[in-house]
C-alpha cells in the first residue's frame, strides 16, 4: 500500500492473482445470458461460459486451450481477425468489433463482439462479450469500428451492464444489496452538490462494490449465525478482493480506492487498511453510510431485517465511529423528508 495518509491503494497489486481469477469468473458469468469467453494473450481460450457454448455448440472440452479464431472463425477472415486481434491486444480501450463465426455444426453467424483487455503487469487476458447479430450490411465482415466519445460510454454503459446482470445471475441477493446501495450513495452525493460524473462515478462503484464477495465461500457468506473470529477474517477479505478483480479492467480502476475502503470507518476502527476521518476518501466514506443502512434494512441469513426507525437510531449512534457524522446526518435527513427512495 502507498502510504497511509495517502487516501489511495498500491496501484500494482501483485503480479500473481490472490484469488483463482478465471474460477471467480466462472462464478460470475456461469448464468449470464451473454456468451463471454476469456483468451490469453495468445488467443488460446482460457474460459467459455455456458452461453457461449450454447451459441456455439462446441463443448468447452472441446475447444479450451485452443486458438479461438482457428477455431470459431471461417479461413477466409482469419486472417483479418488476427489483425483486429493484436489491434485490441495493444489497447487499453474497450473496443468493438464484428466477425462472422462458425458453429460447429457448420452454421455461420455474425456476431458483434466487445473486447475488455484485462492487464496486470506482466499477466493478460482478453474478455470478449458476444451478442448474435451484427450491423447491416456487414454480416461476413470482420471490421473494427472506430468508436466516438458518445460510442464509447455506450460501451462501457454495456459492459457494467452485462457485467451487473452476470452478478444478478450468479448472486441475486448481492446483486440487489449493490443496486440499493447505489441508489442511496447517489442520492447523498446530489445533495453534496458532487457533480453529475462525480456521482455517477460514485453509481457505478457501489454497483460492483461488493463483487469481493463472489470469492468468499459460500458457508461463511450465508452462514445462518455469527461467524468465528477465522471466519470474519475470511470476509473481511472482500474489499480488498472486490479491487483485485476490478484492477485490470482500466475505465474501472478510478473507482478502486471507493470499493476497497468501504469498510474504513470513521475513527480508524475498519478494514482493511485501519484508515481515519478524512485519510478515507469522500466517496467512500458516502458508500460506507449507504452501505450500512441498506445492510440494517435488508434481511440477512442470520436476522431479520431492523425497521427504518431502529436503523436510524443505530446510525446515530454510530456517527464519529463507525460513520462520517457529516455524512449521516445528511442522509438521515434525506430519508426523514423522504427525499431518497426505500
């Protein structure tokens, strides 16, 4: 970690993956309704969710650890694919591109593809999220588009959103905990007069904040009672997960300090990094606030949920502690004129 006071983590994690990183996406992405496949930098298939295979037909036995374009893409466009392919290799965009493939069962079908490099030092994979159908006229082409600013948002509008559904699938529950999270964080940060980037920005990392949790195991995230002092130990490795998956996936990277510091609290009490009052960063010191009266509210696997008024009273009583007081007192306010959606 970059120094304590700094408000911000190492920005190279370590080279190797703390977590099985393809086994964490294959949690994620197992129910997506998207076809996603993983290559390594030198094309070989690394992961295939079920979808793909589904649109495909080839079995992931089949085709795992082999070149996907010789596998999936007709003779006559390889050779341009490989051309798209080291072209999205050397960026640190998402791009989009458009290529015909082939089923196994001989069937051609364009398809329009969004590449997400994944980076980390010396390690690199290539996210590809397909969908069947490409623009007109272009249905056997292989082409790269070039993409405008408004394009791109577009884009990245549609990865969150494959990505958030892919999270819904594989953990509803987390998935639905983010979503309100969202909601009251970006209410809190209109109020605070943050700027529309700034909470959109805010949005977007209470979406994916928790995804550290997909690695917990499951015994210890639903566990129906207290967990051991090992087991806390275990969850408490979620925020600093959540950025490990986030890190090579460059638009994300801006929202790193927000989802590793969502457990900081106020008076140096919290995890992972034991950081105080303003050494947190603003926007997760808001997350932190939104965080926790989703979590009051929610029922959890080892309590029911607290009413809205016994939340607020322990919310109260956690200001200068667990909470930025300034911040609190904002949102209870939001919620006493009803001003934030429940």
């Amino acid at each position: 970690m970059a120094g304590k006071n700094s408000g911000h983590p190492e920005k190279k994690p370590s080279a190797n993956f703390p977590i099985p990183y393809i086994l964490f996406f294959d949690k994620l992405l197992k129910n997506a309704a998207t076809s996603f496949m993983i290559t390594d930098d030198n094309g070989a298939l690394v992961y295939v969710n079920p979808k793909h295979v589904e649109v495909l037909g080839f079995s992931s036995e089949e085709i795992m650890g082999k070149d996907w374009i010789n596998q999936i893409v007709p003779k006559k466009s390889r050779e341009e694919m490989r051309r798209v392919f080291e072209l999205v290799k050397t960026s640190e965009d998402s791009n989009a591109f458009q290529t015909s493939v082939l089923t196994k069962g001989g069937e051609v079908k364009p398809i329009s593809w969004i590449s997400i490099p994944l980076k980390r030092e010396d390690d690199f994979f290539m996210m590809f999220i397909g969908k069947e159908g490409g623009r007109p006229g272009e249905e056997n082409e292989t082409k790269l588009h070039e993409l405008s600013d408004e394009e791109r948002i577009e884009l990245y509008d549609e990865i969150i959103d494959a990505l958030f559904e892919a999270l819904e699938s594989a953990e509803s529950d987390t998935a639905d905990h983010c979503a309100n999270v969202a909601t009251y964080a970006a209410a809190i940060a209109k109020k605070m007069n943050m700027g529309e980037k700034g909470i959109e920005r805010l949005k977007l990392a209470a979406l994916v904040h928790d995804v550290g949790k997909l690695v917990v195991d499951e015994k210890i995230l639903f566990k129906n009672g207290k967990l051991t002092i090992e087991e806390y130990e275990e969850m408490k490795k979620h925020a600093k997960w959540g950025a490990e998956i986030i890190y090579p996936i460059f638009f994300l990277r801006e929202i790193i300090p927000m989802v590793v510091y969502h457990h900081e609290n106020y008076d140096g009490s919290g995890y992972p990094y034991g950081l105080k009052g303003e050494e947190i960063p603003l926007e997760a010191r808001i997350l932190s606030v939104a965080d926790i009266y989703e979590a009051l509210t929610s029922n959890r696997p080892y309590r029911k949920a607290f009413s809205k008024e016994n939340a607020i009273k322990i919310m109260e009583e956690e200001k200068g502690t667990k909470l930025d007081p300034v911040i609190t007192d904002i949102f209870l306010e939001l919620l006493e004129k009803g001003e934030v959606e429940q």
